[in-house]
C-alpha cells in the first residue's frame, strides 16, 4: 500500500508544521513513531501529546491552509484567532487524553464544557476555515459516476471543468450483496485498476452532502489517483466491514440495467440503503 502510506505521511508532516509553528517547538517525527508520543520536550500532566489524536479528522487541503493562515511571519494571511483557537485545542486534547488514560473522561467532560473541550475548539477551528472557502477533490468510482446520481444528490451536477477522468491502481469494484450499488476493495495487486472520476474544487457543504448521502456504512479516505498522467490527491468512500461483497461490478451494465433499481430501492439523500 505505498501510495496509502505517502499519503499518510504528507498528513503526518503538514500536522507536524502545524504544531511547530503554532507551539514553537522544534521537533522531529520519524514516520516509524506515527501512533507514539511525542519526544520528550513537550509535557502536560506526564503524558505526551499524540500526534495521531490531534487534528485527526482535517484532510491534507485543511491542513495546508491551517500551516498557511497560522505562519506568524506571514502577515497579509496569519490569523490570530486561528492561531490561538489551535493552541487551545492542543492544551484541551492533552488533558483529554490524560483522563481518558485515567478512566476519567466523564470528568473530563464536567471540567471542560461545550465551550473548551478539545471537540468543540476542533469544530470551531473547522467554522473558522470555511470561511477560506477550502476546496476538496473526490474520487467516484460507483454510482456518482452517473451525472443522475450527482444531480440527484447535490442539486446540480457539478461543472463538466470540475471532473476528469482518472484511474486507481489496486483496488476493484464489487456489487454490495442484495444491493444495486457498489464497494471498493484494496487488493495490493497493480494490475487491478478501477476507472472513475476525480470531481475537484468541491465546496465543504458539496462535501457533507456527499457525506450524508454515502451513509453509515462507508467513510472518507485519502488516496492518489492517476488523471492524465497526473498524480492527485483525493479522498474515496471506502466501505465499512459490515458490507459483503458479491460479483465484480460494471459500471456500464449498472447504468443500463440497474440504475432505475438503485433509484427505485435505494437511493436516499440521508444515506443509501
């Protein structure tokens, strides 16, 4: 899974800058130690910081605005409140982890309320960069391949300047048991290659829309496709274990035959069925 574990450490270094500018610290991180602690140089109540904890659900476009709008000696971009909102975040997260470690999270929660908890300064970092109007690209591989399906979901399909063509090495596509809709498998084989589309420049409410419409039963992940020649960053709705793959899917034969099945049966703005 290389392309998988690059990925992993581009968000691994981008997190690092982050706290390095923000906490003026000089620290190292060597990929070998992402779910460790911290070295030793940053302490709060005998428990180091994680790295894998903090900022854990912002994506690599996140990350490169929250290094750019918190660099100090950049003026014309820095935000303070930013800046600051991270430097609380991180105190508040260490005392999390410090009770969770003690088995007192409910305690946690009684002395840190919806205002400061490690949670809620995450959600209020995330309002803040909306407003830097952040934008995210996608991987379709099933059925938002189909410009009925986009349209369905989002309201409009998006902008034929958005999408392009792209492939994904090592991975193939599989109908979901009893459903009209597919699953995306890694099979660490190269000759495995599943075309799609990357839509990019979507907007983070396109984003959440997608979000609830993929449902419970598949989350967001980071990968490199192949568009043109190009390598880009994108992120893919993987299926959580509770699917069960059938046959291999053709994207082709679902759009001529099964199409007005998944309509008809499962299609659901607040999550597939």
């Amino acid at each position: 899974m290389d392309k998988e574990f690059k990925i992993n450490d581009d968000i691994k270094i981008l997190k690092l800058e982050i706290l390095n500018k923000n906490l003026k610290q000089n620290w190292t991180l060597d990929t070998d130690l992402w779910n460790e602690e911290f070295p030793h140089d940053y302490r709060f109540e005998d428990t180091y910081l994680q790295l894998s904890f903090v900022l854990r659900d912002f994506n690599i476009n996140e990350l490169k605005y929250l290094i750019l709008i918190t660099n100090l000696f950049d003026i014309k971009n820095y935000n303070h409140e930013i800046s600051t909102l991270i430097n609380n975040y991180i105190k508040s997260c260490v005392n999390y982890i410090n009770h969770e470690l003690d088995g007192n999270t409910e305690e946690y929660f009684k002395k840190f309320n919806k205002n400061n908890n490690c949670f809620s300064y995450e959600k209020r970092i995330r309002d803040e960069l909306k407003k830097y109007k952040i934008q995210y690209s996608v991987f379709f591989y099933g059925t938002l391949r189909s410009s009925e399906v986009r349209t369905a979901v989002l309201g409009k399909d998006i902008r034929k300047n958005m999408m392009y063509t792209a492939t994904l090495q090592k991975y193939k596509v599989f109908k979901v048991k009893g459903a009209h809709y597919p699953l995306i498998k890694y099979t660490n084989n190269e000759k495995d290659i599943v075309d799609g589309l990357i839509a990019t420049s979507l907007t983070y409410n396109e984003l959440i829309t997608l979000d609830k419409f993929e449902g419970e039963s598949y989350f967001r992940q980071f990968i490199r496709v192949n568009a043109n020649n190009n390598i880009l960053d994108a992120q893919i709705y993987l299926p959580k274990a509770h699917l069960i793959a059938s046959e291999t899917w053709d994207y082709d034969d679902w759009y001529k035959n099964d199409m007005s099945k998944f309509f008809e049966n499962e299609f659901d703005l607040n999550g597939v069925k």
